[in-house]
C-alpha cells in the first residue's frame, strides 16, 4: 500500500465521520476538537496513527491504529511517542 492510498483515504473518510457524530476529544491533549473547522485549521479532526506510519505502515489501515487528534497535535508529535497523561507514571520505581 502507497502513503495516501484509496483505501487509506476512504477510512480516514469514513472515520471523520463517525467521529464527527460521537465527537471525542483529541486523544494526544484531552480538548475538544473543532470538527466543523476546514481540514487544515490548527483545531480540526485529523486521523492519527497510534504507532506512526513511517515505522509501521502494515498498520496504516488497521482501526485500532487510529485515533482522533487535532491537526496541531498530530503534526506537533510527528513520529514520536505521545507524551503520558497528566498522572501517568512515566518510569517504575
């Protein structure tokens, strides 16, 4: 599969909107999304690879691979693991 398949692109449709329907929140900062806000607005919905694509596209398409982010928040994080939650631990003691 190429980076921005048919495929690729039709779930990433598809999830818009059943995500537009629950609307959760951007799963990398905990805010509410704009999802009414054009596709390139810092706020709007964008499908976010839970482990990144550049280091595991077989998971491209695979659902529990994605998450609802805003558009900052994807780019911001890049390839990079997401930062723990306020409260998680970081490190065992």
């Amino acid at each position: 599969m190429t980076r921005d398949s048919r495929a690729e692109r039709d779930l990433h449709a598809e999830l818009h909107g059943l995500w537009g329907i629950a609307r959760p929140p951007c799963w990398l900062c905990g805010q509410p999304i704009d999802y009414d806000a054009p596709a390139h607005d810092p706020d709007a919905l964008d499908v976010d690879h839970v482990k990144p694509y550049s280091t595991h596209p077989h998971l491209a398409l695979v659902r529990s691979n994605l998450r609802p982010s805003h558009v900052r928040c994807n780019r911001s994080r890049g390839a990079r693991p997401p930062r723990p939650e306020i409260g998680a631990v970081a490190e065992e003691w």
